[in-house]
C-alpha cells in the first residue's frame, strides 16, 4: 500500500478514496443506483464450494430476499467485511439467502473453498465464471453487495465493504416481514435508532494507551498546524480512541495507511474501563515506508469529513527522514521535527459520571429519568434542558436504566448499561418517534 500522494495532513477524503480504488472502481454508486435499481436483477446459476447449485430464483422461492456478494481473493477489504457479513448470515439465514461470488477469473473454485476454510465463511461461495453476473456493472472494482427483493428485483446496493454486521442487518430488515407488499428501493444504509450508549470524551483523539512509544511533533511550510507522531519501535502498539459526544459512535471508524482495515470504533470497546482500545499493527522496518498514518472518521459523512484527526506512527527515526523526503519529492514542502517534551493531556477526566441524552439526529433530550443502581440502592437522575445527568456519587459499576421518557420518544425497554468503575462520560440514545 505505497505511494499514495496524499501529503502530510492528507484530509479523509484521501483515506477513503484509496481504501476505495484499491478495490473500487471509479463510477459512483448513484450511477450504478440509476442503470438497475428497482429493475429486475438477471437470474443467474452457480455451483458453490460444496457443489450445491445455487439459482437466484430458486433461491427466492423460500427466501424473503437474497444477498448477493462480489469479491476476489486479492481484496483486502473484502476480506475484512467477510465477518460482517458472516455473523448477519448466521442471524437471517433462514429467511435470506446468501452467496459470495468471485469475479477474479483466477479464483478457481478449488481456491475458493481453500479461502473460505481458511477464514472461516459459513455461508454459499462460488466463482462467478466469466463475470456473467458481475458483467451488470461498469467497474472492475470489489466488493459490490447486492441485495434481491422477494419480488426479484435490485433493491439495494452498497459499493465498498460494510464496515460493521449492524450496518448488514439495518439493510436486511428493510426487506423483510410482511409489510413489504412493493418493491422500496433504498439508496443508503438505513440509520441506527436503537437506544444506545457509549463513552465519549471531550474531543476526538488517537493516541498510545500502552507500550513503547515516544512522542514527535511534525512541522511542515505547507500547512500551518503542527501535527502528532509517535515513535514505536516494537512491531504494534495499543491505541486510545476517543470520540466526542457529537460523534455517532455507530458510524465512527478508525483505519489506517499501512493495513487498510477500517474498523468501527464500538468494536473496540473495553467495557470494564469504559474506553476504546486498538492493537496497531506497525509496519516493518524494512518496509520503503516503515510508517502509517491513523485516521478516526465518520464513515456516515461522505468522502470528507472536516472533523476528521489523524496521527503518524513511525518505527524509528530514519521512518521519520524517509517521509519527509517523499514529501519534498511529492513537492509538499520541507518536513521538520521535534520530540515532545512533554506528553499533552488528551483528556479532561470529569468528576463525575456524565450523560449526553440526545435522539438519533443528535439533538438533546430533556426530561428522560434514569436510575442510578448499586446492589443496595437507586438513585433517580433527570436529563436538563440541555439533555444533561450528572451524577456524582461514588466512583461504581453502576446499573443505569431508563425509568422514563417524555411524550413522542421511546426507546428499548430492555436496555440497561453498566458504567466503568470510574467517572466518565457517556452518550445515552433515545429514540424520536
């Protein structure tokens, strides 16, 4: 993943343009929305890995939907939404069918079975031979998700991987039960209004949560502000996450230059601590660059997020001379740099446990009561105008439950959270009706 030209600060739609062209091509979704959409999806026979015979609309006569996927072995991305995509098929099998289709025509199937052994892939796949199926759209690129309707038609499309199995079952459940009567075309994965929570800090933040690490600051003439780096000599290294109250923690992603592998921030989640944990994989120090940027971004946000952070992990300090010269060669400018002398504080750690009530659009809700429970007791807590609880009892592994909600809002009366042993921030999410 080498020679990208994305400059130092590069902006995330930098990111999110390369992770895409390395296995997407460059036609928008919105054209491919336009040439099939709504249409009939041709019927098409495959034999998968176990020799079964797989028929779109043979498949569609015991299933509400099927879920058709375009891949390749040489894909990373496609190969980091394959979990995703397994736990979603384990959940609706029984009312979706599945199958993942190859369009490499290397990817013989005897490969293919090796491949899905090898990453453990439970549901249908198979090659797509001579791209008959594949040929319905103007790209090269993978992977491409398809989903069929009970009435035969494309009802969906996604280009790129998911980067999360909730994502796949938000998109599933849109077409299935008995009120889908018509064919609904959707255009985006539909957003999450469960009732969540999260912790949140007081500003978006990647920094090293543990290991052996020191701190740099990296200057350059073309662009004003200073940007963070860290020296980890070891081969990876532990990451603090941190996202804002204002973030939707169900979008927010963190990936990086060197593996590609985009991550959804709640995955991350170390509960007893109540803080978002990585292990990054650091490159090798033969490699010709032997540093990667991380970014943490809102995939719900298109291709550029100004919101999005970013820092640089370098092996050592020639990692840090071999950018500056693909810099000044890139003509991005001279690159300086600095040890910091000091670690900054990345946080502001409250004194107290902190909620953010809001609804699905972010707004704040006031007026939702909550309990605050030990084994001996429960305290009552009110959201304020500003969709605010403070609680300052003692620092405990709280049993948080919703009480109640004002008029027009709801939420899911089996939800309950426990908060870390510590003070902290949290966002709770109700849902506006």
């Amino acid at each position: 993943m080498k020679n990208h030209n994305c400059g130092l600060p590069a902006l995330m739609m930098c990111l999110v343009m390369i992770i895409l062209a390395l296995c997407a091509g460059t036609v928008s979704a919105e054209e491919y929305n336009k040439a099939f959409l709504g249409k009939p999806f041709p019927d098409f026979t495959v034999t998968d890995t176990e020799g079964d015979t797989f028929t779109l609309s043979e498949a569609l006569k015991d299933h509400e939907a099927v879920l058709i996927n375009f891949w390749a072995t040489w894909c990373g991305p496609c190969l980091n939404e394959f979990p995703h995509l397994n736990e979603a098929y384990e959940k609706y099998r029984d009312r979706v069918a599945f199958i993942a289709l190859s369009k490499e025509k290397k990817d013989t199937i005897e490969k293919i079975a090796e491949y899905q052994k090898e990453n453990g892939i439970t549901f249908p796949m198979g090659q797509d031979e001579g791209q008959k199926v594949y040929g319905i759209f103007s790209t090269t690129g993978v992977p491409i998700t398809v989903v069929v309707d009970r009435f035969g038609n494309a009802a969906f499309v996604q280009m790129g991987a998911f980067s999360a199995a909730h994502e796949v079952e938000r998109v599933l459940d849109t077409f299935l039960g008995d009120g889908y009567t018509e064919t609904a075309v959707l255009d985006r994965i539909p957003r999450d209004t469960s009732t969540r929570s999260f912790p949140v800090s007081a500003a978006r933040a990647i920094y090293p949560d543990s290991g052996n690490y020191r701190k740099v600051i990296l200057h350059s003439a073309s662009y004003p502000e200073p940007i963070n780096g860290y020296i980890v000599p070891d081969d990876s290294v532990r990451l603090r996450i941190g996202i804002a109250a204002d973030d939707n923690a169900v979008s927010m992603a963190y990936a990086d230059y060197y593996l590609f592998k985009p991550v959804n921030v709640l995955s991350m989640l170390d509960p007893e601590r109540g803080v978002y944990v990585y292990d990054q994989e650091m490159p090798d120090t033969t490699d010709e660059e032997p540093y990667t940027r991380a970014a943490l971004y809102d995939t719900a946000a298109g291709d550029y997020d100004e919101n999005e952070i970013s820092v640089y992990l370098f092996r050592n300090e020639e990692a840090i001379s071999k950018m500056a010269e693909a810099m000044k060669k890139d003509g991005d400018g001279e690159l300086t740099w600095e040890f910091a002398d000091v670690e900054e504080k990345t946080e502001n750690t409250p004194q107290a446990y902190i909620m953010h009530v809001m609804d699905q659009d972010g707004k704040p809700v006031m007026e939702v009561s909550v309990n605050f429970c030990t084994d001996k007791a429960c305290v009552p807590k009110e959201s304020d105008e500003n969709g605010l609880i403070t609680f300052d009892g003692e620092p405990y592994k709280y049993h948080v439950q919703i009480i109640d909600v004002p008029e027009g809002y709801s939420y899911d009366e089996d939800f309950e959270i426990y908060t870390a042993p510590e003070y902290g921030e949290y966002v709770l999410r109700v849902r506006k009706d």
